[in-house]
C-alpha cells in the first residue's frame, strides 16, 4: 500500500526561554489530531526536542496535501494560543503569518514528508534537531549512504553496492542538481561540505534496486526562517526521515554516524558552532549556552501506516561516549568567545541580528590612506 510519513515541526512557545516544549502543548497537539484519526490520518505521534514541537503523521494523502498540512496548522495554532495564555517564551515563533492557504511551507514550520509503497517490514528512523540549521545533516546522510568506513552494507551487500542519488539543495541560489555516489563523490562532497548554502533534500536508490527509483529513501526538511521571516527569528531545527534494512543501510548504520558529534552552525542566538549532541528523549533540551545543539532519533516500524513505536534510538549508553566529547567539544569552542570560528563568519552573521548592532558604526568609518 501506498503511504505517506509527513514530519512537520514548529517551535511554538518554550518553557523557560527557548529550553523545552512543556507536556501541555503536546497533548493539545494530541487532541487536535486524536479528532482526525481514521479519517484523513492513518496514525500519527507527537513528540518535540528543545523548544520544537514535532508532529509525525501517517496518510493516503500523497506529499504537500492541503489538509494534511491544516492539520499540523490547526495543531499548531491550538498550541501557540496554549503558549500564549500560559506566558511561555516566544509563543507562536514559528507561525509566522496569520493566513494558510494549503501548504505550512513558507509559513514558518519545517516540513520532511515521502510517499512509499510500504515494504512487508519498514523501518523508519526520525530525526529531529534544535538550535541548528538543515545543512547539519549533510554530514551524517553522506555518512549513511555513501561512506563504506561508516555503512558497511555499501561494500558487503549486494543491494547496496551500487550507491545512491543524492538531491542536493543550493538554499541560497534556490536551485537543485541530482548526483550519484560513488561516482560523484568529491562533486557531492564539494557542495555539502558547505552545509549553510547546500543541504540534502532527498536520497534516492538507483535503478534496478527493490525500491523504486523515485521513491525516496530519505529527506530532510530544508526551511530557512530567516527568509522565509525576513528577519532572525531563530534556527531552523530540522528533522528528517531514514529508511532502513534489507537493501538499505541497517537501522545501526544509520545511528552510526551520531557517535561523531560532528560541529553545526546554530548553538546560542543561532550565531555559533557547536558540536550536535545525541541524546534520549528526556534530555532533548539545551541549557548551556542554550545548548549544545541536540539531536534525537525515533525509531518506528510502519505497518498498514500504523507507527509502532517509537523507541527511543539515542537512549543508549553506546552513545555516552558521543556525549562526553560533545561536552569536551563544548568547554572546548565556549573558550573562543565571541571570535570565530565559534562566532558563525561575518557573513552568517548578516542573517541575525547583528547588523543592527553595526548600522552605529556606519557613520565612524574612515577611508584609509
Ligand atoms: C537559538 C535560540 C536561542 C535564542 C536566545 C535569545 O536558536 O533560539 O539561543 O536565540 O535565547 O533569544 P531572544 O532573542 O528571544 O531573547
Ligand atoms: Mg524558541
Ligand atoms: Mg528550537
């Protein structure tokens, strides 16, 4: 059968500053859902890191469905105004414009979705980040699915041995290209290796692989909202959906990649790198310096487009390690302060707020001899 896993997530209010999405707002999120369940909705689970709310809805809708998204926005809004009688910090965030007309994108949410003809078992990974932008899953997604030192079914499985098709987004020129691994690895990696300009839409299998060729094996949400605001409103937080198994890197080769805790661009005032921490559910939400940057994964299986799940993937002491040199990493880029390369570059910096500090200075410049 056909069905669509649509992730959409929206930071909504946060309970002290921008720390965590307080019980309430999920179960209100819960309720709105609850009313569509076994109509447009198969099944759906609520759940947040940091200060994002994340809804992960199962459909027959097909991808970009106007009532599939009017379903998050009606969640969404019921939510802020929750945020709002309560006081909490920045309710309605995301939400940045009053009016939907059919598609949350746009409109402040992030959005990762696929249609699949569900396997007879599909696993399904999904991950969510706070305080960091989409490019910070370029690392990991290469890792997954094209680097044999991380996912040893691209050398030892048949299924796998020929690569993968990565879509690969220019966030800033609003363009795309498709590229094959392995033989268009250094390409890909020329462009994803700069996470703030290029990030990865969508994987795909190549022909003659047991799933389609143009059915994805992964996406990511890619929303900026800094544009999509005009102004600094926060990180995007992503979230993205990883299928696994028979002919797909294992459910372990795509958790692999976390025990690195590569370094993000977000961290505190979405101006600083950070290493992304792994970590269970129940410390999905950043302190120190607002931060580190977190990442949680929950892991399903689909069946009939029931989720059964989730479990908790990054609650595991196998990741204690991860966390610890994130910790180090941590100590480690706070000691710069505010000079690069913890700072984000001056040129990142122009999509926060501080150009405003800069326009006073404007006027003291003196041209030089
Ligand atoms: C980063 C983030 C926080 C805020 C910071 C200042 O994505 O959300 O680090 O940028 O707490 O927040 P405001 O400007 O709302 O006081
Ligand atoms: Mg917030
Ligand atoms: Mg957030």
């Amino acid at each position: 059968m056909k069905v669509t896993l649509s992730v959409i997530k929206a930071d909504v209010g946060g309970l002290v500053g921008h720390h965590v999405v307080p019980e309430e707002l999920e179960e209100i999120a819960w309720d709105v859902l609850e009313e569509y369940r076994g109509e447009l909705l198969i099944d759906f689970d609520v759940s947040h890191v940091g200060d994002d709310l994340i809804l992960i809805m199962t459909h027959e809708e097909g991808v970009d469905s106007p009532d599939i998204h009017g379903i998050a926005w009606e969640a969404f809004q019921e939510a802020a105004a929750l945020a709002r009688e309560m006081g909490l910090y920045g309710a309605g965030q995301d939400l940045l414009k009053d009016a939907f007309s059919g598609n949350v994108r746009g409109l402040g949410p992030g959005v990762a979705e696929m249609e699949i003809e569900e396997r007879p078992s599909e696993p399904v990974v999904i991950f969510a980040a706070d305080k960091t932008e989409a490019g910070a899953w370029n690392l990991p997604l290469f890792k997954i699915f094209a680097d044999p030192f991380n996912t040893a079914g691209l050398i030892i499985d048949p299924k796998l041995h020929s690569g993968f098709r990565f879509e690969v987004w220019d966030l800033i020129e609003h363009r795309r290209v498709f590229m094959s691994t392995p033989e268009e690895m250094y390409d890909l990696l020329a462009l994803i290796g700069s996470p703030g300009r290029f990030a990865i839409k969508r994987v795909f299998p190549k022909p003659g692989h047991v799933i389609p060729e143009d059915e994805p094996v992964a996406v990511a949400s890619t929303e900026r909202l800094y544009e999509e605001a005009g102004r600094y409103v926060g990180k995007d937080d992503p979230v993205m959906i990883v299928r696994a198994q028979h002919g797909l890197p294992a459910v372990g080769e795509v958790l692999e990649p976390f025990a690195f805790p590569h370094l993000v661009a977000g961290w505190m005032r979405g101006s600083h790198w950070g290493p992304l921490m792994p970590v269970g559910v129940k410390d999905a939400k950043p302190t120190r310096f607002d931060g580190p940057p977190r990442v949680i994964a929950l892991g399903y299986q689909l069946k009939g487009g029931h989720l059964i799940g989730p479990e908790d993937m990054f609650d595991d002491p196998a990741f204690d390690r991860a966390r610890a040199m994130a910790n180090e990493i941590a100590d480690y880029m706070r000691r710069h302060g505010p000079f690069e390369p913890h700072r984000v570059s001056f040129h990142d910096l122009e999509y926060t707020t501080m150009p405003e500090v800069l326009k006073k200075l404007e006027g003291r410049f003196e041209p030089l001899q």
